[in-house]
C-alpha cells in the first residue's frame, strides 16, 4: 500500500497456511538459527544489543541488555520464559502473530536461548486463547520432528526444551514475576524484587522473560544484521513494531512500521476514522497508558516521543475513539476491567479500584458533585506510584488523563443528569446519526 | 518485637551503616530495613504486614516513606515501602514526621484500608488493641471520604472455621497474610492461603483437609485486626478490661514466655511473650489454649481425710497435717513420688521432705516408663549441665533426633530447628519408627529404626561418614528413649568421641527442676550424688541435720513394687496419674496395697480417690515458681493470680514435716528458693556414669512404637474442647503391606489388652506399629503395653 510499512513478522500472514513449518521454511525459516548455532553466544547478545531492540511489551527494556545481566557463573540452570499472555485492553499484536507465524517466535526462542545458554525456555500464554495456544503447541511440535529443537540441535551440541504453558486466565500474570509464580503452580501473584529474575527467577534461577514480539524481532536481527534493523525507527527507539488499530477506524488491524511513525499515518493505512466521524481520543498502548487527543496525531510513536506528551509507547495497542464515545463511560468500563483483575495483593490497587468504581459509576449517571472529580484525582494520586506493581498504575491513567481532557464532559454529566451521549451511536453497528 | 538475625548478631554489630532518617543520623547494622531502623530514631512507621519474624512481603504498603536520596545521590521518584527496603549507606529517609509526601501516601493507604473494614470496633475483640484502630487514630483521616460518596463495602457472611479454634471474620481482614505467612514460613502446616482475587481475596482453607497445625494460635496473636479470633476468647471480654502478667508455660519442658490475661481473678486468655532466647513469639496451641483445666468442676479446694466409714470428708488444713503425718509415721518406711509438674521450688521440697521428714531416698519424679539405665545417666550426664541451648540448635551443622519427636513433644523445639533448617544451616537426623510429618516439615532425614534398636542406630552415626557428626552437631534424647536399652548410654559414647553436644529432652515443665532439685532415688539437690559422702555431709549440713540416708534408694517402678511386697508401706503422691506409669495395674495395686497414702493434687484423680488424705494444690497460676528448661536454663515466674486459699506443695510438705517433729525450715516460695540458694551446686565429683552395653534388645514380632500427640487426652487439656476437637485423630501408622492385609481398621493387641483404630499407611516396618500414647481410652500402657512391647494385629472386620 505505501511504503512507510516495513513488514518482516508480518510479512508472511497472507501466505497458504502460513503457520506450519514447510510455509516458513519456503521463504527462509530456520535460516537465521544455522546462522545463530554458528556464532558464540556472546556475539548474539551482542548483536541484539547493538540492533537496539527495546522490549516489546510496553516498558520498553533493552533487550540485549537484559539478557546480559544473566550471570554466566551461576551454576543454576537459566531459563527463557516468553510473556505471551497478552492481555492489556486494546492488544492485539501478539495472539495474531502466533496465530498467523508460530515459527518466527519458536525459532526466536532457540536462538535467544542458545545466547543465554539456557535449556530450557517456557512460552506462557494467555489461558482464554486456545486456539493459539494449539497452534504454538503444534509449532513446536514440528520444530522438535525437525530437529530445530531437542538434543543436539543441527549438530551444534546445543540442548533445548520447549515448553508451552497456558495460563489460567488473570491480567496480573502479564506481570513478568506474577507470571513466574503462576509457572510455578502459584497463584498469579507479583514477587518482591529485589531479587529481580535475571538472578533469581523461575525457580529461584537466572531468568530472562521476554514479550513475544521481541523474541519474534531476533531472527530478524541475526539474519539481516543488527545494522539493518537499526537503520529502522528513530534514534533510541529503533526497528520495527506491530502498531494495533482498534475502534472507529475504517479498517483495523495490525501494521508493522518502524517506530516513530505517527497516528496520523495509521489513521491513513487503516482508511482513515470511521466515515463522517473525527478523532476524540486514542490510547497509545493500551488502556494502562494515558490516553491522548487529536492534538496528538502527529507524535512520533517511539518511547520518547509519547513519553513527551505524558504518556507511554506501551504494547502500541491503539485504540481509536470518535466523537460518539463518551470518555467518562469508556474510562468506567476500563476501571470496571482493573477492579475486576486486581490480584488483591496490595491495599492502594485491591480497595482503590473498588472505590473507583463507584465514584466513576455515580458520577457517569450524573450523581455526584464536581469535588467527585477532586476525590477521583486524590484516590487516583494515592493509587499511582504507592501500590507493589505497575497495574494500579494503569489503572489511575485513563482516569487522570480523561479528567485532564475532558474535564468539561465530566461535568456535562452532573449538569445533564446523566451521560448526554446515546451510547449506541458509538457502536460499530450504529447507522450514521442514529437515535436522538 | 523481637529484632532476630540469627546468629550473626555478633558479625553484625561491626558492619554499621549510616543513615539520615528524619533529620537524625542513625547507624544500623547492614541489612537492616529501613522500618526497624526508623524505630532506632524513635520513629514508628505503622504497618500491617510486616513482622519481625516473617519474611518481607511488602503488600499493605503501610509504611511508605519518602526517600529524597537512596545513598547514591539520586532520590526515589516514588515513596517507598520501608518493611521491604534495606537501609543503605548516605541515605536520607523521611517518614511521615517530617514529609508531607510519606504522611499523604500513609493517610491515602489507611484510607483504602478502611473503606472495606465493618468499623464494628464496638464489637470486636481486638477493639482496644488493634493496629489497624491504633494506627488510623494516628496515621488516618477522621472522616471517612468513601461513605460521605455514599460507598458500599464488601461484605462476607461472619465469621467462618478456620479451625475448630480459630474462626476467620473475613470482612475485618486487611489481608496483610501475616496469618498465612506464618503457617508456610514458620509453622509450615499448608492448607491456609489467601484465595480469590482484588478485593474479594480472603484467607481461606483448603476444604478436604484439615488445618491441622498445633501453632495456629499464633496467626491469631499476630493478626493486626481483629480478623482472626479463637473460640476459646471471642466475645469473652475487652483488652482494657484485663490485667497481663508474664508467666512461664506449663505444658513443656521449653520454657516458652507467656503472656497471661485476666479479669478479676480468673484468667482469660493466654498470650506468646516474647523471649529471642527461648520461644522467640511463638507458642503452641497447648500453651495458648489449654488453662481451663485449673477450672474444672472436680478441682480440689479443701484439704480431706479419709473417715472412718471410708469416705472423704471436708479437713481443716491443720487436722489434715497432724492425720498425713501421724499416717506416715505410723505407715513405716514410706515413698514419694512427685510427678513431673512440679516447679523447682516444690521439687525441691519434696526432694528434702523425703530425705529429712521421711528419711528416704525413695523419691522419683518420673511418672512414665524409666529404666535404672537412665536414673544413672541423669545423675552423670544431666543435672547440673547445659547440653545445648536454643541458639545452639540454630547454629549447629547436624541436630540429631533420637527418641525425641519435637513436633508433638516440644514446640518450640520443634519451630527454632525449622527457624534452622529453612535457613539452611541444619541439617536434622531423626532416628525413629517413620518419617513423622513433624520430621518432613523439617525437610529431615530419617534413620528408621525399629523399638528396641535405637542404642545400634546412635552407634552406627559414628560409622557413617553422611551423618557427619562432630562437634558442632547436637544430639537430643527425648525422656522416651529410657525404654530402649543402650541407647542413652550410645548417646553418651557418641557424644563423647565426636565433641558434639547432648541434651536431654524430657516431656514435662517440672522434669528438669526435679532432676536439679534431687526428685531421684541417687541424687540430693544440687547434684549432690546420695553414694557421695561428701555431697550427703554437704546437703546435710546446709539443712541443719545430721546426716542424710546414705543408700541409694527405689525409683519409680522398684517403689510401686515395693508397696506390692509390702516393704513400703507410706506414699506420698503429687501429680501422677497411674495411667501414664510404666505398669498402672500395679500402680493401681499399689495404692491399695500401701498402708497409708497421701495425695497432694490439684483435681480429682485415681490417686486421691484412694488416698488417706488429700491436700489440694495450687495450679501454676496461684503461685510463684521455677520450670526449668531443657537446656538447663532456669525459668522463674511469679503468681499470676492471687489466691491465698491456694497453697503450693512446697507448704503443704512444710505442714506435714512439722506435724512429723521436723522443719523443712520454709513455708513460702521466697525462703525456699533462698535455702536452694544458699546450697547451691554441687562443686564435687559427679556421679560416676554406669554405661549399659547397646544391644539389640528388638523382638523378632511386631513391635509397638509410640509417644504422646500433643494434643490428646491429658488431664491438662480437660475443659479446652475447641483445642481437643483440633487434635490429630488416632490412627495406628502400619506400612503400606500391613494395610493392605489387614484393611482400613486395625486391631493391636497387647499384653494389657487390645484397640482398635483407625489405620494409615506409613513409610513404616512391616514389623513396627505405631499408635499415639494417650488418644484414645486410658491410653496404650493401660490398655495395650509397654512401648517396644510385642503386638499383634489384625483387621478389625475379621
């Protein structure tokens, strides 16, 4: 369509049955892990470290050096764990992706495995996801039948097991420790850290966990170079990413860019808002990050970038709502998802969620007084930042950012009597200027 | 709150960082968290979830600070959890004394905390000493924001079992998971966890199998709310209504600190004090619940003498002196037999009535199996010495088990060598019938050993180079290992050639102070031996009498045969219950046989039924005293109530002895601890060891092992049913082979008869059957036999 796409995981969803193994291996699979098995470990970490590969689940940590706080001289066994337990409201990158070309991530997974010398690696998914869950199971089944996994991979000498663990269906277990314990058999609960699992992870030994788009990215990185993936995205956010469309865009999906493309852009590729609607506002990486407005369609989409104009690059989860939402409604459904996922470890998330709830819920039926909008912001201030994992934090952001928005509409709701929107008309099957 | 780092408080201490917290410069050792530093500067941060004792978890989030400078010159961007941060050198902390941002993160927290709470502080039994009430007078908002916006809280159905005992209001949960913490970590009984998620988590149970765990009082004591409550206190009365005095608890011989509350004369409940050196905060469920005993309807309060009909009747307590030493006088030689209840103060009395009243050596404390094998080694090996201690278990590389089962027998034992072994600093050696769950929850090895084979097992720990026994090893015998022949002395041996230290560990709270105090056929207070003339001269000396009975006297068993021979005709009798003695049918022969029998007892028993005269005692609760541990260590105590109708034995032997023409030259706890003052420790030779030779003294047959649970039919659990209904049921432990022939009930048959129980399959000897002592009818003495006796079993369906 335009040349501002660069697919590469992407590229291949179209072909005839795409996911099995002789699909990948017809346009080069598996040729960046005889490239890897040939090269010391440490030239890999190396290499992903160079290439600039930040993590891409939404915090954005260099990937390369991630995997070089493994210590070497810990004679525990190290494991690789993949976080594909995708979750976040409006994510919907890494579930197609596993759908559409399980290879790419199993022939990542050996090869960052191989540089991390561990022998072991877990892809955890997403329980609700069985569909994928099969296709990634039968994946690694094929790599196994054709020796890319196991004893002694392609004669290198190099042992590895993959295993594919479902989760049990909780938000928190994206958490990369609350997913460990849920590994572990445990209830999906965050851990202390320190330890932080590069030294001390699943089952209590060095551990790297990755988000799936990012092991996807390392046989991209070995087999063209860390120089051509860096030639992609900005300065310190560099390559390519999966941007998901979602909401009241013509045409939504996934597109594979290089970061640092702009909204405005992706609006175009997916045929642009919904016809005779505009931009009210879009979350940038899903609901835990703020979300912005049209003043924001021209922000580079890169870490700093969005990082700029408060808010975060996050899972690049965009989620697209025209002037027919109502942003206080949107928001109550959001808190509703983060009360519901709480795991109940911490005061401020656990009880602070369940009074969001209701002040967002009285104030969206119009009860309620404006200093309910001081309240929201005070709990919201005592929420962010005070609780033992980032989940209460994106639990406070759209409430925070709405209000700083939207303020007026909030207030709309008390002078209405209730919310002034007809929440049919922001359905996807509305008839253009339906109802009153 | 006990501040514990184990063993290195030493190393500790030279490894200071410095710190600014609130203005004020601290130095702490390294390591240390922020939260206990902060108290070095007099600053409390409130907190919910943290606990000395308990691994960090930082999930109340209470105890937020702000930190301006994390010692690097760069401050946290976000307040922090002080219970989870360790200090660091240069760092600049702010609590909520001196940053309004800690004190609004703190506020903000109890605010959360608050808005799912009932607030039914009116009603609650924690109202008045609760942190979460203390802690949101000084760290909360006094309106609540949540109800002015017309909030609704969270409510469950009240209260639900945790246990018989402990029942869970679950509303009133902050779910700190201190509660469940504790179980993992200390404890270590499963089957408590958090549950469900956000803010419908709650502590709950697994619901097919029991919370069985002989520590569960503790949750309760440490539960920061009133969330947790036995069914022995709730609703029983208010915190500020009750007066605490600090005790020494009665069920062990581990000296646990307690706490002891009560109202106008009656005690209300019982609390875990805290001693770093002994129990650290932890007590058993027996310490904590088991005190109405001292209530029970059959509880003496009048001296009685036996009437010329027969019956009992109502004494004044000078008739009752002037009848029990006229009948001792009159009865001829005469015995006593004290109990292992008594405190050091009344041992001591009874050993000195003996000796200077009755002119006897025939005097034991033990009221359970014995052998003359042990009478020696208590007298060469024990009395006087510390053998261990609880830091030494702490620190030792191997602890070693024999005849010792801590989980039922000694609790606090049983937590510090789990405090040990989770730690990874011990390692424990059980040498036993099976892998107890006690053994497993200490991740210990067995050493199985058949009844009877236990002298050979500790021989064979020389031999093999696994065990690795050497001096910084420990060895423990429990008092059960007297019915194995050999055995305490092969303990002695391995001691001797591997440097490690023994101990040994006796069941009762007054076993050790009865050793010390002389309450044995060959010893005299002090460790004076009775074949030493110069220790006799000595003792005698210091009680301005002549001389002392020079031979060696009858213990326990050799007494009750002398009564049956009728060379013993007078018997003084404190706490034993003939049930618990080596043979109670010729205990029970013996009080009919002897001529004249007093009692002294705190309750109705077999004893006083037949008795001539009965003297009601003081419980542990009206009177001052002494237990000494099993370390050694002595453990003084005062009265906790006041009762002057309740008299301790130590004045009722005082009465006696002047009715008989002889003072004991005290009538009160003070002067009689100033007389064992005044004489002291031996400082001469100690009594020569008389080594018996290990054998193996097996049967070829099936084997009866045993000890005691520690919550089973005791006298001294009567009237504490919701601790009862918490025991372990009894089951007879047979191996998988067993079970299968003979079925799920099984019949063991003894030379005193036979039970029938239900049976469990165990990593047990197909020729080795194990029962609990006393969980079922009068126990297996009565009715079964000797422990290492030979049984036969069968299907009870047969």
């Amino acid at each position: 369509m335009t040349d501002t796409l660069t697919p590469v995981l992407t590229d291949s969803w179209d072909t005839e049955r795409a996911w099995t193994l002789p699909a990948y291996e017809s346009r080069g699979g598996y040729g960046a892990l005889r490239k890897a098995l040939g090269m010391e470990p440490g030239a890999i970490v190396e290499a992903v470290k160079e290439s600039g590969l930040r993590g891409r689940g939404g915090a954005g940590f260099p990937t390369g050096m991630k995997w070089s706080f493994i210590p070497q001289d810990n004679p525990k066994p190290k494991y690789l764990v993949v976080n594909a337990d995708e979750s976040e409201p409006g994510t919907c990158k890494d579930i197609p992706l596993m759908m559409a070309n399980p290879h790419v991530l199993v022939e990542g997974v050996i090869i960052s495995s191989f540089a991390i010398r561990a022998n072991k690696a877990f892809i955890y998914i997403r329980g609700e996801v069985l569909h994928v869950i099969r296709r990634v199971q039968a994946a690694v089944a094929e790599a196994y039948a054709a020796g890319h996994l196991g004893q002694d991979i392609h004669g290198s000498g190099y042992d590895l097991d993959v295993i594919v663990h479902a989760g049990a269906g909780a938000y928190i277990c994206g958490e990369e420790t609350a997913l460990l314990e849920g590994l572990e058999g445990r209830r999906g609960q965050p851990r202390l850290r320190p330890p932080f699992p590069a030294v001390a992870g699943l089952y209590a030994s060095p551990t790297v966990i990755n988000n799936v788009e990012s092991i996807a990215s390392v046989p991209s990185i070995i087999e063209h170079g860390h120089e051509w993936f860096a030639s992609m995205g900005t300065e310190k956010s560099k390559g390519y990413g999966i941007f998901s469309l979602s909401g009241h865009v013509a045409n939504p999906g996934q597109f594979e860019a290089p970061l640092g493309i702009t909204l405005r852009e992706l609006i175009d590729l997916a045929g642009g808002i919904r016809d005779g609607h505009q931009l009210k506002f879009w979350t940038p990486g899903g609901s835990s990050t703020p979300l912005l407005t049209d003043e924001h369609l021209d922000v580079p989409l890169d870490f700093e970038g969005v990082a700029g104009v408060g808010s975060m690059l996050g899972t690049r989860a965009l989620q697209i709502f025209d002037e027919t939402t109502c942003v206080v409604r949107a928001t109550l459904r959001w808190t509703e998802f983060y009360k519901h996922e709480s795991c109940g470890k911490c005061t401020p998330c656990r009880e602070g969620t369940w009074w969001l709830v209701q002040v967002l819920s009285r104030l969206e039926q119009g009860v309620g007084s404006e200093s309910d909008l001081d309240l929201l912001l005070d709990q919201c201030d005592n929420i962010a930042g005070r609780s033992f994992c980032a989940l209460a934090d994106g639990a406070a952001a759209p409430i925070q950012s709405s209000i700083k928005f939207f303020r007026d509409e909030y207030i709309a709701h008390l002078t209405h009597g209730g919310c002034p929107f007809d929440p049919a008309a922001s359905t996807l099957f509305a008839t253009s200027g339906a109802l009153a | 709150m006990t501040v514990s780092t184990g063993s290195t408080t030493e190393a500790a201490t030279t490894d200071l960082v410095n710190l600014t917290i609130d203005g004020i410069a601290v130095s702490v050792p390294k390591d240390t968290l922020l939260i206990r530093a902060a108290e070095q500067v007099g600053v409390q941060i409130p907190r919910f979830c943290d606990h000395p004792l308990l691994a960090p978890v930082g999930a109340c989030r209470q105890c937020l600070v702000d930190i301006p400078d994390a010692g690097n010159g760069r401050p946290f961007p976000k307040p922090q959890a002080s219970c989870t941060l360790p200090v660091a050198e240069g760092m600049v902390v702010n609590t909520q004394a001196t940053s309004p941002v800690a004190d609004k993160a703190q506020q903000g927290i109890m605010e959360f905390l608050l808005i799912n709470h009932p607030l039914d502080c009116p009603v609650c039994d924690k109202g008045g000493e609760c942190p979460l009430q203390n802690q949101a007078m000084s760290n909360g908002r006094g309106e609540s924001r949540f109800s002015a916006t017309g909030g609704v809280k969270r409510t469950f159905p009240k209260p639900i079992s945790i246990s018989a005992q402990v029942l869970l209001d679950r509303e009133r949960c902050v779910l700190c998971a201190r509660c469940t913490r504790f179980s993992e970590e200390i404890a270590g009984d499963p089957f408590i966890a958090l549950l469900e998620r956000g803010a419908l988590q709650q502590v709950g149970i697994y619901e097919k199998e029991p919370f069985e765990s002989y520590f569960s009082g503790n949750t309760i004591q440490i539960c920061p709310v009133g969330a947790l409550t036995s069914a022995e206190y709730r609703f029983r009365s208010r915190p500020f209504d009750l007066v605490s005095s600090p005790s020494v608890a009665e069920h062990d011989a581990c000296g646990s600190a307690i706490r002891v509350d009560h109202r106008r004369g009656k005690v209300m409940r019982r609390l875990s004090g805290n001693d770093p050196e002994v129990n650290e905060e932890w007590i058993t469920d027996k310490d904590r619940f088991a005190f109405h005993y001292a209530d029970a309807a059959d509880r003496l309060t009048y001296p009685q003498v036996r009437d010329d009909d027969g019956s009992l009747r109502p004494a004044s307590w000078p008739e009752a002196f002037a009848v029990a030493a006229r009948g001792l006088a009159e009865a001829g030689a005469s015995a006593v037999l004290t109990g292992g209840r008594v405190t050091a103060e009344d041992a001591f009395a009874y050993s000195k009535f003996a000796r200077v009243a009755l002119g006897t050596n025939d005097i034991d404390f033990r009221a359970r199996p014995l052998s003359a094998e042990e009478t020696s080694f208590l007298a060469s090996e024990v009395v006087l010495r510390q053998g261990a201690t609880y830091s030494d278990l702490e620190s030792a590389a191997t602890v070693v088990l024999a005849g010792l089962e801590p989980e039922d027998e000694a609790g606090a034992i049983f937590l510090r060598l789990r405090k040990a072994t989770r730690a990874s600093r011990t390692r424990v050696i059980s040498i036993a019938p099976f892998e107890s769950r006690g053994l497993q929850k200490l991740g210990g090895q067995l050493i199985a050993t058949k009844p009877g084979r236990e002298a050979l097992a500790l021989q064979d720990l020389l031999g093999h180079g696994d065990y690795g026994i050497d001096s910084s090893s420990v060895i423990l015998v429990g008092e059960r290992l007297a019915t194995a022949p050999g055995a305490l002395s092969a303990a002695v041996e391995v001691a001797r050639k591997s440097g490690a230290k023994l101990a040994w560990v006796p069941r009762r709270a007054g076993d050790r102070g009865a050793v010390e105090a002389g309450c044995l056929p060959n010893l005299l207070p002090g460790g004076r031996p009775v074949a030493d003339a110069a220790a006799r001269v000595d003792a005698a000396t210091t009680w301005g009498v002549s001389g002392l009975p020079e031979t060696a006297g009858r213990d326990a068993d050799q007494i009750v045969a002398a009564v049956n021979a009728g060379q013993v005709g007078g018997l003084v009798v404190g706490g034993v219950d003939p049930d618990d003695t080596a043979d109670p049918a010729a205990f029970r022969a013996a009080l009919d046989r002897a001529s004249f029998v007093v009692a002294l007892e705190l309750r109705e028993s077999d004893v006083t039924r037949v008795a001539d005269v009965v003297f009601p005692v003081a419980p542990v609760s009206d009177k001052a005293g002494t237990f000494v541990t099993w370390e050694g260590r002595p453990r003084p105590f005062e009265a906790v109530l006041s009762v002057p109708s309740s008299l301790p034995d130590l004045r009722i032997l005082a009465g006696i002895a002047e009715e008989l023409g002889t003072s004991l030259g005290f009538r009160t706890v003070a002067e009689a601890r100033a007389q064992m003052e005044e004489m002291g420790p031996w400082d001469g030779e100690r009594a020569a060891p008389e080594p018996v030779q290990a054998h193996d003294v097996s049967d070829p047959g099936v084997t009866l092992a045993t000890w005691k649970q520690m919550l089973d039919n005791g006298r001294m659990q009567d009237g504490d049913d919701n601790l009862r209904a918490t025991a372990r049921v009894a089951v007879a432990r047979v191996s998988a082979n067993v079970y299968d022939a003979l079925g799920p009930s099984i019949t063991v048959t003894g030379e005193r008869g036979s039970v029938t129980v239900p049976a469990a399959i165990a990593e047990i000897a197909d020729d080795v059957v194990w029962l609990p002592a006393n969980s079922s009818g009068r126990g297996l003495l009565a009715e079964v036999g000797l422990p290492g006796s030979t049984v036969t079993l069968k299907g009870a369906d047969e």
